[in-house]
C-alpha cells in the first residue's frame, strides 16, 4: 500500500507538470505511459515493484483456484472402501432350494365311479416326471436381452504421470483406499487380477507396455500397504478392451480395473 501511495504520488505530481508545461494527453494509457517515462529512479523502480507484485498475486490466485478444482475433480472420482468391498465380495445363494419328489397320486379303486361334481387342475408341473421344479419365468416373446452386469470388478481412476507409470499423489489416495478394502473381513483371502487399460491414442505396443507396467505398479504398491502378493496379479491390456460408446481417444479408457477371480 505505502508502496502504491508512493507511485501515485510520483505520477501525479509528473502529470500536473506536463499539464502545466501545456504536453497534455488524449488516452490513460498514453499518460500512464508519459507519467512512467518521467518518474525518478525511485519512482521506476517502485512502479516496477508494485507492477510484479500485482502478477505475482494474480497468478497465486489462480494456481490455487486450479488446486482446489482439480481436488474436487478427483474427490468425484474417486471409489471408496465400502464400494469396492461391495463390489469384489463374492455373492452367495441367500435362499436354500431343497427339491423333492412329488408324493404319487392315489389310484382309485376299480369299478368306483368318479366323482361327477368336483374337477381337478394338474398343477404345472405334473407332466415333469413327478418331480416339484422351480423354474424362472420364460421372457416375453420380443423382449430385448438385458447385459449382463459384471459383479465381479471395480474400475477405478488412477493418475499417473504422463506417458509413466509413475503414480501421482492424486492416484495414491486411491490406492490406499483399495489397500485397505482388500485386507478387510469380507476379502481377505480372495485372489485379484490387476488390470491395466489405456485410449487408443499411441501405437499399440507402446500402450500395451505402459498399461502392462502401471498394472505393476499399483501391484507394487498394494503389496508395500501390506496386501499378500500371492493374491495379486498384473495383466496390461492397452487399449485391446475400450469402453462401449466411448471415443476411442478419451480418458476415460485410461483406467484400472480390479477384478476377482474365481
């Protein structure tokens, strides 16, 4: 502030000189100008001062307004420990189905007549060889097949460093959060395949390396948090397994897939 003041004061001062001198100016930047050129040293080099301070500020606000975005961004993205345990536990049978043998029908005496005002309803599944069977609704005729979901996986954004497989300290967090969901209760002792998957973008040998390699590294580093390393394993797929309806060059496809296996 002292040091603005002080600028203001020079410049002003030159400018009711030139004004007095009869030299006046059609334009601010015309006179910010003509102020500059006939400050004292001092006065140069405090305009300077307060000038570089202004940019220096000016570009302090928006590295910080890029962190805070870019923190959001990754707050979004990323999965947390209960997700991924929900997603990898296995899923079990909750309903026991005991199947049994239908008790035969009883045969009526010979020569005894029916009786003529009752009705009988074969249940549907008289004509199965007398066994009780449950069977699940048989779709509508035309009706579109529905994909199927797979349960077995999570896929999770990483951030390595470009063309690397060095992770960043963004991905980090992530990792840990995977560490410590697969030596919960509900994992512990499961088996894991790693994956790693990159875009389109590159020749693909190149991606099918990096990807091999980033798959690895997470490896690594779930194996320093303390997972077994007998449970894990790493497999680069590059770009061989693109995401449906996703532009081949998107980020998106640049991505870790956790998968259990069986």
């Amino acid at each position: 502030m002292l040091v603005y003041q002080l600028v203001y004061g020079v410049a002003k001062h030159q400018s009711v000189r030139q004004t007095g001198a009869g030299t006046r100016s059609h334009s601010p930047s015309h006179r910010a100008i003509s102020c500059v050129a006939h400050m004292t040293p001092i006065g140069k080099t405090a305009w300077a001062v307060h000038t570089w301070s202004t940019v220096v500020c000016s570009l302090w606000v928006a590295v910080v307004l890029s962190l805070s975005q870019a923190q959001s961004v990754f707050a979004a993205d990323t999965v947390s420990e209960q997700d991924i345990i929900q997603q990898l536990r296995p899923r079990g049978i909750t309903r026991n189905l005991v199947i049994q043998d239908a008790p035969p029908a009883p045969v009526a005496p010979v020569g005894a007549a029916a009786p003529s005002a009752s009705v009988s309803v074969d249940p549907p599944h008289a004509h199965q060889g007398g066994s009780s069977l449950i069977t699940p609704a048989a779709p509508a005729p035309g009706a579109p097949e529905k994909p199927a979901v797979d349960r077995d996986s999570v896929s999770l954004v990483i951030q390595f460093q470009v063309n690397s497989h060095l992770v960043l300290p963004e991905g980090v967090r992530q990792l840990d959060i995977l560490a410590n969901a697969l030596q919960s209760a509900e994992l512990k002792g499961l088996t894991f395949q790693v994956e790693g998957h990159s875009d389109a973008s590159g020749p693909a040998a190149s991606n099918l390396r990096l990807s091999q390699r980033r798959a690895e590294e997470v490896v690594h580093h779930l194996v320093r948090s303390g997972v077994e390393a007998r449970r894990l394993q790493a497999l680069g797929f590059g770009f061989s397994k693109l995401l449906p309806g996703v532009h081949p060059h998107s980020a998106q496809h640049r991505r870790v897939v956790v998968r259990r296996l069986p």
